[in-house]
C-alpha cells in the first residue's frame, strides 16, 4: 500500500511492521526533525499528493544536481516537505539551499499559488503588497 499524507490532516499511517489502522498527524512537516533522516523504508510517508494533486514519492522528488529551479521543482519540494515526505533540514541539504529560500517558496504559494513562484512575476506581487500595505 502506498501511503500518501496531506497536510495538516489526521491520516491513518500503515506500515510493513502490521500498526495498521494507528492514526497521526501530519503538519507542515518542518517542526522539529529527527538527528539523523530515517531509512526509505523506515518512514511513515511514502507518497504526498503535489502541487497538481497527483502523488509525488522521493522518486519524483527533482535532482540533487538541480540548479535551475523551475515552478514546478520548487512546489514539489514545498509539498514533499509540508507532506512530511522529508524534513525541512534533510531538504536544505539535498539540494544546497537556505531554510530562508525555502520559506520564501512557501509564502509565495501561500499568498499567490503555485505560479507566484514564477521568478520574473516576483516584482509584480512585491509591487502589489506595497501598495496593498
């Protein structure tokens, strides 16, 4: 069975030890975060649904090499996180970015979706805020 979370729900979690039916809550996954990232088959999520709503696991996470980061990238890392996925710290280290851009990530899906991650339409939401403050 391929579990899947969605942020800030109680889900049932099943895992291969047989606690199936156990309930948790899953939040915005970046609360606090284990020393060391559990093994693949050790964690209780193994499927979130993306940006698009359709299952995402670490295999459709983007690259470790990733250096051009594209909406599409940055949302599947934003769900993979908030899914719990993976941890905010184990995501800054995979791909070599600052907790301080990955929130910048999940403000701009927060106020504008998905396409305000788009790089050249930053100015125009940051143009609006000011007027709006």
């Amino acid at each position: 069975m391929v579990k899947m979370a969605k942020p800030n729900r109680t889900i049932p979690i099943e895992t291969s030890q047989g606690d199936a039916g156990r309930s948790q809550t899953k939040g915005s996954g970046h609360q606090g975060s284990p020393a060391s990232p559990k093994p693949l088959s050790d964690r209780a999520v193994q499927a979130v649904a993306g940006p698009d709503g359709v299952p995402i696991t670490l295999d459709d996470l983007p690259s470790n090499e990733t250096d051009r980061w594209v909406i599409r990238r940055k949302a599947i890392v934003v769900a993979a996180v908030r899914g719990g996925l993976l941890s905010l710290p184990e995501a800054c280290e995979k791909w070599n970015i600052s907790e301080e851009e990955y929130r910048s990530w999940e403000r701009l899906i927060d106020r504008h979706g998905v396409r305000g991650l788009r790089a050249t339409r930053l100015q125009h939401y940051r143009d609006r805020e000011h007027k709006n403050a």
